[in-house]
C-alpha cells in the first residue's frame, strides 16, 4: 500500500491553512463581482490602450460590422446576396402568416423583417441567424395582447399596446445585455424549452385549421379542447370544400418539399422557396376561378409603403404601460431566448464565438428601434436561419439583401397579394411549426433525466391544454423548483478506497472500492448554504446511523472517524457553519471524530474566522483524504 503523503506536504498544508492574513474590503468586493457577474474580461482589449484606439475598439465591440466588414470581399458577398434571396423569398409568405398569429396587419410582420435586420446587421455577433418575427414569439405575443385588448373592436388601442409592448421587449433585452445578466435566461432548462416549443407548434397547428377548413366562426381560445369543439362544432355547415382543397393541397407540397430539402442538404433551396411558389400559384387560382365569391377567404389589403413612425403611439403613462410591460418582459425573454440558442447553435457549427451579452444588446436595440416604426417583437426564427445558414451566407449581409427585398415587395409588390387565399397562409404556418416538435429530443430526455422529462411534458402540456401563457408559467416554475431542489438537496456519496491506490471513490460508482475499517468517508458535492445545511447534515448523520448498524451486524469495527471530503465544496455561509458545528456536536456524543478533507481557500477562510477550525483542531484538517485515513488509522490500530 502506498503512503497517504509526507510529513513535509501535511505540515505546509496546516501551516497554509492557518489564521487568514486581513484583506483588502474595497478590492475583495470588486474581485467577488467580476467573478459573479464577468465570466470574461470584458475590458481586457483596452488595457494600455491610447484614448483614441480605446474608443476605435470601443466602436468596434458596439458594432462589429466595423471590425469584420474591414475584411468583406466580393466571393463572402456571393454567398451572402444568394442566401439573402433566399430568405427573403421564404420571409413574406412567414410574414404575412406569423401576423395573423400576433393578430395585426399583414404589412406589420414586413415592417418588422425590414427593420429589424437593418439594426441586428450593425451590431449582431452572429453570422448566420435571420431576423424578423417568429411562429412563438407571433403567437405569445398575440394571446397576451388579445387578454387586454380586443384586437377586432379596439384595433388601434391594441397595436398601440403591441407597439409598447416590443419597447419594453427591447429595453428589458438590452438591460440584460448592459448589465451582463444574460444567465438569467438560463433559467429556462432545454426540457422546458422543447416542451414548450412543442406545445406551441401543436397550438399554433391546430389554431391554423380554421383557415385550411375555411371556418369563419372560430374560438379566440387556444387550448385543444376548445379547438377541437369549435372544429367540429362548424363540420355540417362552417367548412368550405374549395378553401379545404386549396390548403390541404399546398399543404401536402409544401411537407413533400421539406422531406425533399431534408433528405439532400444541397437542395435546401427546394423548401425554402416553395412558400413563395404556393402563394403565387393560390393567388392566380383564386384570381383565375373567382373562388373568392364562393367562400374562399382572402387578404384582400396589405398596406403600401414602408415603415411609418410610431413612436407617438407607445404608451408612456397610465395603466396600459404596466401591461406593456408585463407583456414585454415576458415575449422579450422567449425572443431572446430562442435567438440565443439558435445564434449559438449554428456558430458551434462554424467554429466561431457568439458574445451573449453583444447579442442581447443587438437584439434589445433593434426592437426598441422596431417599437419606433411601427414593427412588433423580432427574433431569429428557427426555419428562416436554418435555411439561410444551408443557403452558404458568410455575414449577416444576408440580413441586409432580405431587408431591401422587403422593402421592395412593400413599395411595389402588396398589391399583389390582395387575392392570396388565407388558407396558404394557414398551410405555410403548418409547414413551418411542424419542426418544433422534436421527438428525438424529447425521447433523448427520457433516457437522461427523468425530472427533465417532467418539466418537459409539464411544460408542452399547459401549453396545449390550457394556454401559452400557462404552459410558459409552468415551464418557468418546472425549471426553479429543479434548480431548487438541486440546491436544497445535494448529493452526498459514501467513498472507498481503489484497490493498491490511494484514490478514494464512489462506493456505489466503483463496486470494487474498500470501506476502511472504522472510518466513514463521506463526500458532500455542493457548497453549504443556509438552504441545504440542515438537510447536509440530517444525511451526513444518516450515513453515520446506517454505517454503525451495518458494521454491528457484520462484527467489524465500529466507526470512530467520519471523514468529510470536501473538495467539491466551493462555498459555505453562516447557517453551513452552525450546521457544521451540530453535526460535530452530535458526532463527538456518539465518540466519533469529525475529520475534514482538501477544504478549498474561501472554505479554510470562514472557518478559521468562525473558530470551527478551532473546535474540531487543526490536526483534523488534511490536504488530501488518503492522509486524513492515513492518520487515523494507526490510532485505530493502538485501540485495538
């Protein structure tokens, strides 16, 4: 067996861990908020930089494009002006179909892939996401809107408060982005976030059946049994068979076209083009056959003319502004969200980093710049960045070329949508939500995390039940009542000795590990809060109990030395060192010594200022556990 450490390695650690020299106060506290609040160094780039290149560096970290567009060339613009087409041809179809889920005018959901882009373009981190607005974020952003307000009777007051809403959407992102507390929405877990996706993209597909059926009488509510009613409510005389045959069929060619651009990557430019091929062909049937005169709904007006300001619309004072934002806090964090972790997706792909914090003041800017011209929540939707990503952009120019497409089809082209039947528009939102349903991820959660699981279906089924709001507020309530149960509850695991080593592991990991006679290893794997102290010390005390019956029964040792290894401790507040001082209480009245192991600086620290090293000695304090056992072994031996 080999020796747990040397005399010289024992007595340097113990002098180490001695009483703590006093502290600068001013520079501890700075130290503690730049580990808190800056995982990076934000100012590194400026140190021993000149006044005039902090400010060049300064304009370059606020607008990128200052530093990569120095290095644009004529073969990135190829790729990006092909795939900024290509977007922009799958954009208006989504468009004018997402601005029926947020419940506003068509040209609203253009104003926004107009601007938005324009905005993200300067002062974005990612290459490859496309902005505008979103399945999710169109229909979060509708159903709370429409509790408020009545979208059909108080129109005006309703964009009014979707126009409020988008301002405190941005200004709620660009704070987090500010003040770097972007890991808040981290709080959201990826299985609520699936769940909750997959909720939507069902609610938003069963809501769609009212346009594909052709039903003019429908419920303003979401959840599926109400749907369902009114879907079958109108069966004998709501239904009209040309609106149904005009949906499902472009509904069977747009899934068919996905399967296509699914199966061979290199023609993505299949489906991403085939929205646009739907609505003009449904139009000129429509145009063609007068099918409107036979109970085919259609647009029949979307607004000329670019973005008018409508900042004289935002509400400032009075009660609509609390509800603006409510509203926007809530759509603003599922924005940014779903932008986040679409950015950060395809930029792995790439080998390139994303700045969280760059992307939540990019995205917080341009909505609140967006509130101001007339535009509504944007984020990066899923399908259009997908495609621009597969269509080979190199920078967000692509962004640029879908904005001045946007801008063209809203000075020429609107009126030529005037015979688009709703019912394309039904089967292209279809078609686009039916990849939030991801049921190899949710089959993926299954195996790994049970819990995840929960928060998953917890989450998809408020969101299809109830409401997306509801589903939202469990997702969030799924995702704290995990964090918290992870904290007030650690994992505590007994430890054993690796055969002809002196590494102590898992017992329950590593089955061949040997319990050291009369001594109880336990390791604690989380830092000791005032939420988990008493529960830390209950099982540290449990294990002891256990312990001693199993060690009684077999006639072996009884246990003298209960070893805390205490390495995966990072931290340890006032409540953890009265638990600490209990549980050494309780130990020394069953004769057993309590013993800790590799406590790290801040650790060794409060306890040296709390006087528990004091207690429990300094001799019961040791670098590694090999040397704690190696310790009181012997003293078990001359007991004996």
């Amino acid at each position: 067996m080999e020796t747990g450490g040397s005399d010289d390695e024992n007595a340097a650690y113990i002098h180490r861990v001695g009483p703590p020299q006093k502290v600068n106060l001013v520079k501890e506290i700075k130290e503690t908020v730049k580990e808190t609040l800056f995982s990076d160094d934000p100012l590194r780039t400026f140190k021993d930089q000149s006044r005039w290149r902090q400010f060049v560096l300064f304009m370059r970290a606020v607008f990128p494009i200052l530093e990569w567009g120095r290095h644009y060339n004529l073969a990135k613009f190829k790729g990006d002006i092909l795939s900024g087409l290509t977007i922009a041809s799958l954009a208006i179809p989504q468009d004018i179909g997402y601005s029926k889920l947020a419940n506003v005018e068509p040209q609203h959901a253009l104003y926004t892939t107009f601007v938005a882009p324009l905005v993200y373009s300067l002062m974005g981190s990612s290459r490859h996401i496309a902005i505008g607005p979103s399945a999710v974020v169109s229909l979060l952003l509708g159903s709370m809107l429409r509790i408020e307000v009545d979208p059909v009777k108080n129109k005006h007051e309703y964009m009014r408060l979707a126009f409020t809403a988008t301002f405190f959407a941005g200004l709620t992102q660009a704070t987090l982005g500010i003040l770097r507390l972007g890991f808040l929405i981290d709080f959201l877990s990826h299985a609520s976030i699936v769940g909750f996706m997959a909720g939507t993209g069902i609610t938003i597909t069963l809501q769609q059946l009212k346009g594909v059926l052709g039903i003019r009488n429908f419920t303003k509510k979401s959840d599926i049994i109400s749907v369902m009613k009114s879907v079958w409510g109108a069966v004998h005389h709501g239904w009209n068979w040309q609106t149904i045959l005009i949906g499902t069929s472009f509904l069977a060619f747009l899934l068919v076209t996905k399967f296509i651009g699914k199966k061979n990557k290199k023609l993505f430019w299949v489906p991403a083009i085939a929205p646009l091929i739907s609505i003009v062909l449904s139009t000129l049937i429509v145009f063609i056959t007068h099918a409107d005169r036979k109970g085919v709904a259609i647009i029949r007006y979307i607004k000329k003319g670019i973005n008018p300001p409508s900042v004289k619309e935002i509400y400032f004072s009075g009660e609509n502004v609390l509800k603006g934002l409510k509203i926007g806090v809530v759509t603003g964090v599922i924005a940014l969200t779903e932008a986040v972790v679409i950015g950060r997706t395809f930029a792995s792909l790439k080998g390139y980093q994303v700045d969280g914090n760059k992307e939540m003041m990019a995205l917080g800017t341009m909505n609140i710049i967006g509130s101001m011209t007339s535009c509504y929540v944007a984020t990066g939707p899923l399908s259009r960045s997908a495609v621009n990503f597969m269509a080979g952009c190199k920078t967000v120019v692509s962004n640029i070329i879908m904005s001045c497409v946007i801008c063209l089809t809203l000075l020429f082209l609107t009126p030529i949508f005037k015979y688009t039947p709703n019912a394309i528009l039904s089967s292209i939102l279809i078609s686009a939500v039916i990849g939030l349903v991801d049921i190899e991820a949710v089959i993926l959660i299954w195996k790994i995390d049970k819990f995840d699981f929960v928060a998953c279906m917890g989450a998809f089924l408020g969101v299809v039940f109830v409401s997306v709001e509801v589903g939202l507020i469990i997702a969030v309530s799924i995702s704290f009542a995990k964090i918290l149960l992870q904290v007030t509850r650690p994992r505590t695991a007994s430890l054993g000795r690796i055969p002809k080593t002196n590494v102590y592991r898992n017992i329950q990991q590593y089955p061949e590990a040997t319990i050291v006679p009369g001594v109880l290893i336990i390791r604690v794997d989380s830092a000791i809060y005032f939420s988990n102290s008493n529960y830390i010390r209950e099982r540290v005390l449990r294990w002891h109990e256990d312990e001693q019956e199993h060690v009684k029964a077999a006639s072996l040792p009884r246990i003298e030395f209960l070893i805390l290894e205490m390495s995966p401790v990072t931290d340890i507040d006032t409540s953890g060192i009265h638990a600490l001082e209990e549980l050494y209480h309780s130990l020394q009245s069953s004769n057993v010594q309590l013993v800790l192991a590799n406590p790290g600086k801040v650790l060794l620290d409060k306890l040296h200022a709390s006087k528990f090293a004091n207690l429990i000695g300094e001799d019961k304090i040791f670098l590694r556990v090999a040397d704690a056992v190696q310790a009181c072994t012997p003293k078990l031996a001359e007991d004996v």
